[in-house]
C-alpha cells in the first residue's frame, strides 16, 4: 500500500497556519456576540466581559510553560494537544448553558491558545532554515491578517442570523482538521531536553503576566483608579520584576531572558511590541468607529474593515519574493509603519459622509503597511537566535504580541472613555472622540517606526536570500514523496 507523505515544511504550515486562524479570530469574533450573549444570560456587561477577560488571563498563565512542555514532552504533541483543548473548549463555548459554564470553557480554551501559538511558530522555524525564514512568515501573516478582519464579518452574520454559539462553533471544523492533518503528516522533530522545570520562575511569570493582563483589560471598563485594578496592575508589574531577577540568576531558567542581550531580537521585539499595540488597537477602534461613529451595520463595518487583509495578503508576496531580499527588514518595516501611521491620520478625516468605497480602499493600501511590518519582524527576529533558544524566543514573541494587543485595545478605550464617545445622543458628537483615538494609533506607529530604525539589516543577512527558480523535480521532492 502506498502512502503520500507531505513535506515537512508543508505540513508544519498548514496546521500552524489553521492554529493561528482559530486563535487570531477568536480575538475579534467573540466581542461581536458578548451584547446578545448578556441578553442571554441575564448578565451585565461587567458579567459578560468576564468571557474575554478569563481568556486573556488564561492564555497568559499558559504562555510562559509553552518552550518547556515542548522540549519536555515534544512539539508536535504539545502543539496537538493545545490544539485538541481550543477546538473541545470551543465546542464547550457553544453548548454552555450558564454564564459561569461559559467562563470555565473561555479559560480552558485560553490555556489551548496560549500554548498552541508559541509551539507552532518553533515547529515553524525549525523547519524553515533561515534563508526561507521570510517565505515561512509570508505564510504565517496570511491567518494573523486574514482572520480579524473577517472575524466581524463572520460574528455579525451568526449573531445576526444564526445563534451567538456558532461564534463559537465555527472554530470546530477548523480545529479538527488541523488536528487530524497533523496527526497524519505532522513528525516530531529534533529539540533540546528539557531540565528541571523552573517553579519559581513559572509562578512569577505567569501571575505576573496574568494580573497585568487582567488590569490592562478590566481597567478601561472599571476605572484605572479602581483598588481591584490598580492592585493588580502594581502585583503583576512586581512579579514580572521579580521574574526577571530570578530568571537573569537561575542556572535553567523557565524563560531565558538572555535571549534579549541579542541585538537583532530585542530590536525586532520592540517594534513588535508597539506594532501589536498600534494595529490591534486600530482594528478595535475602527470596528467601533465605523459602527457608532459612521453609523454602519455591523456588517458594513466588517466589509470595510476586510480590505486590509486583501491588501497584506498580496503585498506579503511581493515583499518576500522581491523587496526583503534585496532591501532588509529596516527600511521596509519604518515604511510599513510610516504608511499605517499615514493612514491612520487620513482616516481621523473620515464623517458620516465619507465614502464606504474611498475608506476601504484606504484600508486596502493599509494593509502593504501591516504586512511590511509584522512579515520582516518575524523573519529577521530569529536570524541571530540559535536553535536551542528559538523556543524560549518564540515564547517571549508571542507574549509581547499578546500583551502588546490586550495594552493597544486598553489605551484606545480608555481614550475614548476620557472623551466621552457616547455622551451625547447626536453621533456626530462621538466622531471627534474617534479622531483623537486614530492620531493616538498614528503616533505609536511613529514611535515603532523609530524602534525599527534600531535593526540592523547586516544582522538579518542570513534571512536575505532570493528564493532560487526550482525545477519541476524540485517541486515534486520537496511538496510530496511516495513510498511503496
């Protein structure tokens, strides 16, 4: 009997790719059903919004453990296995029938999602050598761009139409192929061993990152100046400090700090951080802007917002196969973010009478920025990284990209919260609130534009390499190979 056996690298990018579909959109698609989901269950809005908060909390308690468990137990099961909990936790989701119920399943799906981002983008890079590394995040922007921008689309419909739970449901059918497809074609692949797990600096980190995650996120909704908020803004930060301490003198550290004396992944961390600050936060604001700004349907928002991810769908192509090679991360990511602040500022013009064509075109062209940004970052921030270390940075990488979105959709709530958006009944009252929210976006891209200005394209020379012309027989080698 014949077997048809897929690439690894092939294989890797497929279930990778739908991990980070699943986990990207949940970041948006949930926030569409939370209102109905209150009416449901007779819940305030401070009862519902603890569905998103215990899902942040949860994916930043599992986010630290992820580089262990997969040299401890093997990537390839850990990433499974992750990928088994968010797929069953978002079958829980849709059946819960309480509020409380729902939290439960929301955190369970949190630990599937912490653990599942960090250990695809190793498996990712550990199959791709580093002169593929551009083509390997070519592929990863594609779910990161695609899947919050449609995740509004596809919320509006099934609350709209359907039912709130198939927000949650519509994650099965992805999760289960991604799980089977990785069963049988995913291999297990060479990783360092995994020591003693570090306890002290698993607790500091994960309840460090966890409280920080929960005051960010509640503190626009309950008020900064809240005791609650303010407590655990103050203990995650002290934890967090005293991680690093820890870790900085632990023989095997839990999170290997040392990764950040790398010039190139500190730079590249940097400008990740704020860009996740800037476009999470971005995508947040327009989805309300457009809705009770410009008055659109929820529909009509996330068609105007989709374009984006048009737009860095085929810019990332360009940009991998011809401008990277020759150009280098810098110059093209202080262009990318120049361009997201640009528009940003354009769009702080927008009013009601603005054209829904003009404002998705100029989120089309928006989206060349996002994926000259995101793509780069994520290529040339491991070139310097050795092989031992690409778990722990991978790990690090998401947690600030984590971090960096939680801070993003905080800092544009509570800019509006200061504004009072919704203080008066006349819509066009709340457009400048918005305004305020897009020039606030537009300068902390600046402020990531001038983070990249610290990269050093010699260092990601590795990463720079023109993608060769291969042959047919090439191509058949590489995609399939069939064993008798």
């Amino acid at each position: 009997m014949s077997s048809r056996v897929i690439s690894q690298k092939a294989a890797v990018s497929v279930v990778y790719a739908g991990a980070m579909f699943i986990a990207v959109m949940d970041l948006t698609i949930v926030n569409v059903a939370l209102a109905t989901i209150g009416r449901d269950f007779h819940a305030s809005a401070a009862g519902v919004a603890e569905t998103v908060i215990g899902y942040q909390v949860a994916v930043a308690l599992s986010i630290p453990a992820a580089a262990w468990l997969g040299d401890r137990l093997g990537p390839r099961q850990v990433l499974l296995g992750s990928i088994a909990i968010f797929t069953a936790a978002s079958a829980l989701c849709g059946l819960a029938g309480s509020l409380n119920e729902l939290v439960a399943f929301r955190v369970l799906q949190g630990i599937g999602g912490g653990l599942m981002t960090p250990v695809g983008l190793t498996m990712l890079f550990r199959a791709f050598p580093q002169s593929e590394r551009i083509r390997a995040s070519s592929i990863l922007i594609i779910p990161t761009a695609l899947a919050p921008a449609i995740g509004p689309i596809i919320g509006g419909l099934f609350v709209t139409d359907v039912s709130w739970r198939w927000v949650f449901y519509v994650n099965v059918p992805i999760g289960v192929f991604a799980f089977v497809f990785g069963v049988l074609f995913l291999a297990d692949q060479d990783h360092p061993v995994a020591g003693r797990f570090d306890i002290a600096g698993f607790v500091t980190s994960s309840l460090g990152l966890g409280l920080l995650m929960y005051g960010v996120s509640e503190g626009p909704n309950t008020g900064w100046t809240h005791g609650p908020i303010v407590a655990s803004i103050v203990a995650g930060a002290l934890l967090l400090t005293a991680m690093v301490v820890i870790e900085l003198r632990a023989k095997a550290p839990l999170l290997d700090l040392r990764v950040y004396a790398d010039r190139l992944f500190r730079s590249a961390s940097i400008v990740l951080t704020l860009t996740s600050v800037a476009f999470y936060g971005l995508l947040y604001l327009l989805s309300l802007f457009f809705q009770n700004g410009l008055h659109f349907s929820a529909l009509e928002a996330g068609s105007t917002i989709c374009p984006e991810a048009v737009g860095v769908i085929i810019s990332s192509q360009v940009i991998s196969r011809r401008i990277y090679p020759a150009v280098g991360p810098r110059r093209i990511m202080v262009a990318g973010l120049l361009l997201i602040a640009g528009v940003a500022v354009v769009l702080s013009f927008a009013g009601t009478g603005s054209s829904v064509w003009l404002l998705r075109l100029i989120l089309f062209v928006m989206g060349f920025g996002v994926a000259a940004v995101f793509m780069p970052s994520q290529a040339a921030g491991f070139a310097t990284v050795g092989a031992e270390r690409t778990g722990v940075a991978s790990t690090i990488f998401n947690a600030q990209r984590q971090v960096g979105g939680a801070i993003g959709v905080a800092l544009l709530t509570a800019v509006l919260s200061a504004l009072h958006p919704e203080g008066t009944a006349a819509g066009q009252a709340n457009i400048p609130a918005f305004h305020t929210g897009l020039l606030v976006c537009a300068g902390v891209a600046v402020a990531a534009a001038l983070a990249a200005l610290t990269v050093r394209d010699a260092d990601a020379a590795a990463t720079m390499v023109r993608p060769r012309r291969q042959s047919p027989a090439d191509v058949a080698t590489e995609a399939v190979s069939t064993d008798s």
